[in-house]
C-alpha cells in the first residue's frame, strides 16, 4: 500500500472536503471510494491520452474492490470544453443510468475536470463528483475550488457554476507522464504562487530546464507536496 502523503481537509461546512495527494493514489482508488462512499457507482469522464496512461490503473482498482462503473473517454484538447462535448458526457451519464447519489470521477487536466465538474452539477439536479487530477496545472489549482464549466465562442469558462467535489485524489505519479511542456504549464503556476506572497516558498521553487526535466522531478514533486498548505486550503 502507498503511503497517503498529505491529506488536506477543506472546510466548507456541508460542502467541506478531502484533498488526497500522494504516489499510486490511482492505484487504491477502490478502497478509498468503497470506504466513503458505499454503495455508489461510479462513470468515469475522462480524454483520450489519460484514458491511455492512467484510466487502465483506475480501473483495476475499482474493479479489484468491486466497485461498478462505467467510462466516457472524450478527446483531448481546449475545444472538449464546449457545449457537444459537454452534452455527450451528460448522455453518457444518463445512458450508463447513473442514479443522483451515484458519484461521477473527473480523470484528467483542467479541461475534463471542469467539464466533468459541470455534468456533475446539471445532471439528475446534481450528482456528486470526485476530481482525480492527472496534470500537474490540475493538481496545483483546478480541481480545488469547486469552478467548473464550459467555453462559449464568446469567451473562456463563461457558461458554468460552482460546484465543489466530495473528494479530490492527486496521484503524483500519474505527472511522470506528463510531456515536458505540460509539466512546465503546471510548474509555472507552482512558483507563481510563491511570486505573489511567498518568498521563502518561492525560494525553494527550482529552476527548472525543460531538457532536464526528469531530474527536475523529484525536487517538483517536493515543491507540489506543500503547496496545499501554503495556499492555505
Ligand atoms: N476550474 C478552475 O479553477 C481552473 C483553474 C485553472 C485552469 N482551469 C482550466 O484548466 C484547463 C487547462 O488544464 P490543463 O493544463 O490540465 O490542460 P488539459 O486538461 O488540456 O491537459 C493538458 C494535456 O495533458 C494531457 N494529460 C493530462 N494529464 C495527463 C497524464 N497524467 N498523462 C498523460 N497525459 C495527460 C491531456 O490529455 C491534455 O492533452 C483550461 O481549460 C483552464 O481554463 C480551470
């Protein structure tokens, strides 16, 4: 079993939270939903490069702790956070007949965990939902906060609501397979947070060289442990 390295509670009174962070949480996804939530049933929102890397581990998980589900993979990229895409997970989630206290998972980057966010919300008048991150900017800064929704061709993240997860489950070991220029996405917000109003955590921020990137890892993943705590969550 891996080690949950931070677990980080938000407070929110009837909407408060857990926040996971540790290696191979993917991996014990099953025990981890079957202890809080039992009884539900799962669909899985996810796109098409993480339903490769990371959706197989989940599945065993779920499946290893008998926990059903169900999966909608959608492509990958910006344009997924649009209303087509965002009607065809909301069909999925009605066809796979997940009921209101079912519990849908958000498996990816910002971009499906605001979409999969805001199916959550609209669906059955709002189902719950667990954000499982998988890219480094979702790890540090989209999954928290409970914004979620979708782009309009009037602008960005326009049509949307607040709506926060049961649970998020951060899987540092799912960033190792991350392309240099998405972890440096990621990154660039980490030391952002340290610009603004840390110094001393800015200070720890590593520069980091997109070539020598797998070296950079370990002392990133250090970085991202703590910034739960500094950002006061
Ligand atoms: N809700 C919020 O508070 C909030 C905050 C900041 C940004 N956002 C939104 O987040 C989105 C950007 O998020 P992003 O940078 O994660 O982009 P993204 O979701 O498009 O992910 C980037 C790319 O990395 C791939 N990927 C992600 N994790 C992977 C993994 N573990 N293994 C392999 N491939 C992986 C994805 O398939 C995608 O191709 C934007 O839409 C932005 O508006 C939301």
């Amino acid at each position: 079993m891996a080690d949950i390295a931070h677990r980080v509670h938000v407070a929110l009174g009837g909407r408060a939270y857990d926040i996971l962070i540790g290696d191979q949480l993917l991996d014990m996804a099953g025990p981890i939903l079957a202890e809080r939530f039992p009884g539900r049933r799962y669909g899985i929102i996810t796109d098409d490069n993480v339903a490769k890397a990371q959706l197989p581990r989940l599945l065993a998980s779920l499946d290893a702790a008998g926990l059903a589900h169900s999966e909608i993979v959608l492509p990958a990229g910006e344009a997924t956070k649009s209303w087509p895409l965002l009607g065809q997970a909301v069909e999925g989630i009605l066809t796979a007949r997940l009921e209101r206290g079912d519990l849908i998972i958000a498996l990816g980057g910002g971009v499906i965990g605001d979409l999969a966010g805001f199916a959550a919300a609209i669906v059955r008048r709002g189902m719950g939902f667990v954000q499982m991150p998988a890219s480094l900017l979702a790890q540090v800064d989209s999954s928290v906060g409970g914004k979620t929704g979708v782009n309009s061709p009037f602008g960005k993240n326009l049509i949307g609501s607040f709506h926060q997860p049961q649970l998020v489950l951060a899987d540092l070991s799912a960033l190792d397979a991350l392309d240099a220029r998405q972890f440096a996405a990621g990154y660039a917000e980490v030391v952002k947070y340290g610009l603004i109003d840390d110094e001393e955590f800015f200070s720890g921020s590593k520069p980091i060289r997109l070539r020598s990137l797998p070296a950079a890892r370990p002392g990133a993943r250090r970085l991202l442990a703590a910034v739960p705590t500094r950002r006061g969550w």
